[in-house]
C-alpha cells in the first residue's frame, strides 16, 4: 500500500454558507473512553441503520457468542447484527427504538464470559470486492450518527469517478467528544484506515476536516503522519471554522473543495466520498481482528449526570444502565437527548437499547432545558440566513398549514437536513424543525396519493 504524509494545515476552500455559533460544552473532551462492564442482558434491534431491517438468524434458547450474526438481510441498503455478548437467546420480539418506531429484537441473557465466536479471525482482502464484503460483513454503518451502511458508501458506482477522500473529524454538534477522543487515543488506526480506503478505491486526494477548537487532534495526526514511517503523497488536514452544522455531509464537501452537490444527488456525484472518522479508524480494527461491530463509545454528558464519561458500551445495553455507570442522575431529568442536542431525539423513558447509530446520551435539567413560549414571527428572515441549504422555512411552514403540498416541494423542502439553525437562531422560538419534519410527511403523503 502506499504511503501517505500529512503536508501541513488548510484553510476551508470555500465558507458556507449559514449555519449558527452554538456553546459546544465539550466538558468531555479530556476524558479517555473507558469500557462499561457487560451488562446481564442486551436487546439488539434488527433495525440499526437507514435502509431495510434484518431479519433474526437465531432462535430462543440458542447459545450465541460475541461477534455472531444474529440478524442479516439480503437487502443490498442493510447491515448485519451481531451479538454483543456471549449467552442464551431469551426471546424475539418488539423493541421500540429512540424515534418512537418499534421494530423487531432480539434479547441475550449474558452468561458473563464474553466469549468470542469461533469464526472471528481476520479477513483476507486483497482486492476492491474482497473488502466491500468485508466491511460489510462488519456490520459497519456510519458512527458519526447517520448510520447508513457503510459497505454502500464505499461501493462506489463505476459511472462515478471519485477523486477526493473527506475524513469527517468535526464534531460540530455540542457535547460529543468521541471523535475527537478517536483522533487523539487511535490516530494510527485513522491512518492505517485511510490508507486502506485509499488504495482499494483508487482515491489520490485526502482531506481531514477538523473544526478549529480541536488544536489537539491537529497535533496527533500530523505527529503520526509525519514519522519516519510515512512519506511519498499528501493528506491534507483542513481547519474549519468551528461553527454548527460544519459536519453536515454537504456543507462539508462545499467546505473541502469547493464543490457543491445538487438537490437529490450524493457527494460521489461531485466526485467526493465522505466518512466518518472513527468509521474509517474501525475499518482497520476490522481488518486487523476481524471483530464485527459489537460496541461503540458514546459520551454521557449534561448537567443531570452526575460523572460525565466518554464510554464505550456493548451494542444493546440499556439506556439507564450506562447512565447508572456515570453515576446516574445528580438532579432530576427534565429533558433526555440521544444523540446531540441540535439533531439527536428527545426520549421519554431511559429503557431504550442502544444502537449502532447512538453516539450520545444527554441528561438535562429543568434550568437547562425548559421550553421558551413561542411567540408571533417577526418576519426577520434570520432563519433563512442561518438555514445552510439556502432555504425560507417560514414560506414552507406556510404552504404547510396550508395543505398546499406542490407548493412545499418546489420551495425545496425535502433538500431540508433537520439541522435545526433554523429553529436555533429563531427570536420567537418556532418549531421550525418540527414543522419542516410535517411539511416533508406531507408531500410524501401527496405523493403516495398518486
């Protein structure tokens, strides 16, 4: 494989447009990740990514180990499931999940071994279609949060010609550190998975897009790529402007290179690929130990939790359990996010598993989470400004409530990516989030119609 050397630190080709200054509380940001015991029992939902859900391969009262496939589907748009812990099979049913959908699981009873599966060894991989199997035999979907299978991202279309690797190391969303604990306690597996990327695709230009309040993470990459050991072509390590959503698929392509990608279509349209840091740094752990995705670090943070941690849990364990190895709750909760604070789902009971696709858990108090009353629009626009996709939520809101479902779609809601600047930045503190959430529910419902 060839060898790579970092060339220094650039500036973002092009500022986007929008976006907002948020308060990032990165209090986490020092805090090594620390592994949370296993707990007595997992529940692992079939549906742990965006496309379709597997379907069980286990019965009840099966003995599974870790890293076994438990649930698999033969959906091009899915990824498998593996136990997380070795024990029994205890039943199969439904599961709600974070977003209110309930989908079907499947639960292990722990034997407290955690034995490893007798099939976990690692891959051989000498050609491009070699490893998109692997990695999709690694269960791997995006970590950053979206999800989407990650063995799709990579089979790149032979009509699409990509030139450009984005390694998304921003971190913009407020409170998440683990990213950036990925940056600075696995940078050579940042590397290492990088080059692998690289060399299987084809791919000569790659950039890591950091926000520029992570001086840290700059330090570590460039120490390690800078070695004795690396040398011959460039990666490129990019400062962004620390400003929300910096990390957004498309504000970061525009960011990196200067390329914009259309309406409906995908960043290898413009000849870019994009991944999430620590996605890329699993695919060299894959490869080098050929465990499946069967855990993940999350941060645990807010002032309701008593110990904030960057911790990494088996996939499946349960919602309160995590929050109980932080010491659980200093004050009562008024407000529980997973995921971030700008985009991730507000829950109303903490029983929930957790997935592949959760890379927080916050806990707020009454004093920082209790609701603004709305009040009228003012008609200042400051949500079209802030809106990173160039759109007018007021005028789609509008079209909304009016049932006008053509008229919605052509002012561009489905560009929308639920950001939330908009409602951010809102002096009368509208839903605008939650309103465009409608107005997209609407044309889909229009359109199911015809």
């Amino acid at each position: 494989m060839s060898k790579v050397k970092v060339s220094g630190v650039l500036k973002a080709v092009v500022k986007g447009r929008g976006g907002v200054k948020v308060d990032h509380r990165k209090n986490t940001a020092e805090l090594e990740i620390v592994n949370m015991p296993a707990p007595k029992q997992v529940i692992l939902p079939m549906s742990q990514h965006i496309g379709a859900p597997c379907t069980p391969t286990v019965k009840v009262g099966d003995t599974v180990s870790v890293g076994q496939v438990i649930g698999d589907s033969d959906k091009f748009i899915s990824a498998p499931i593996h136990a997380s812990v070795s024990g029994t099979v205890k039943a199969i049913g439904n599961v709600a999940l974070p977003n209110g959908s309930v989908v079907q699981g499947v639960t292990i009873e722990s034997d407290g071994e955690m034995r490893i599966h007798e099939d976990i060894k690692p891959p051989k991989v000498d050609t491009l279609e070699e490893f998109i199997k692997a990695v999709r035999d690694s269960g791997l979907v995006g970590l950053g949060g979206a999800g989407f299978p990650a063995h799709v991202k990579l089979n790149v279309p032979k009509d699409k010609k990509v030139d450009t690797l984005i390694i998304n190391a921003a971190e913009c969303e407020p409170y998440i550190t683990v990213d950036y604990r990925e940056c600075i306690e696995n940078s050579w597996d940042i590397l290492s998975g990088i080059h692998i990327i690289k060399d299987f695709l084809g791919i000569n230009n790659v950039v890591i897009a950091i926000e520029n309040n992570k001086p840290k993470a700059f330090e570590m990459l460039k120490r390690i790529a800078d070695s004795d050991n690396y040398s011959g072509d460039a990666i490129k390590i990019m400062e962004l402007e620390s400003k929300y959503p910096q990390g957004a698929e498309k504000v970061m392509v525009l960011s990196a290179t200067g390329r914009k990608v259309p309406p409906g279509k995908l960043p290898a349209d413009v000849g870019c690929l994009l991944m999430n840091v620590t996605s890329v740094a699993y695919i060299a752990k894959y490869l080098k130990t050929g465990m499946p995705l069967v855990s993940r670090a999350l941060t645990v943070d807010g002032s309701a939790i008593a110990e904030p941690k960057n911790v990494r849990v088996p996939l499946g364990t349960n919602i309160s359990e995590i929050i109980e190895f932080c010491g659980g709750f200093k004050e009562e909760p008024h407000k529980i996010i997973t995921g971030g604070p700008m985009m991730g789902l507000s829950i109303v009971s903490t029983d929930l598993p957790v997935s592949k696709s959760n890379n927080a858990i916050l806990a707020f108090t009454e004093k920082d989470a209790a609701l603004t009353k709305e009040s009228a629009c003012i008609r200042c626009g400051r949500c079209a400004t802030a809106c990173p996709m160039s759109l007018m939520p007021t005028v789609i809101v509008r079209h909304a409530k009016a049932g006008d479902a053509e008229a919605v779609e052509k002012a561009g809601v489905m560009v929308c990516m639920e950001c939330g600047s908009c409602s951010y930045s809102c002096p009368a503190k509208k839903p605008l989030v939650q309103n465009m959430r409608a107005a997209k529910a609407l044309v889909r419902e229009a359109g199911a119609k015809k």
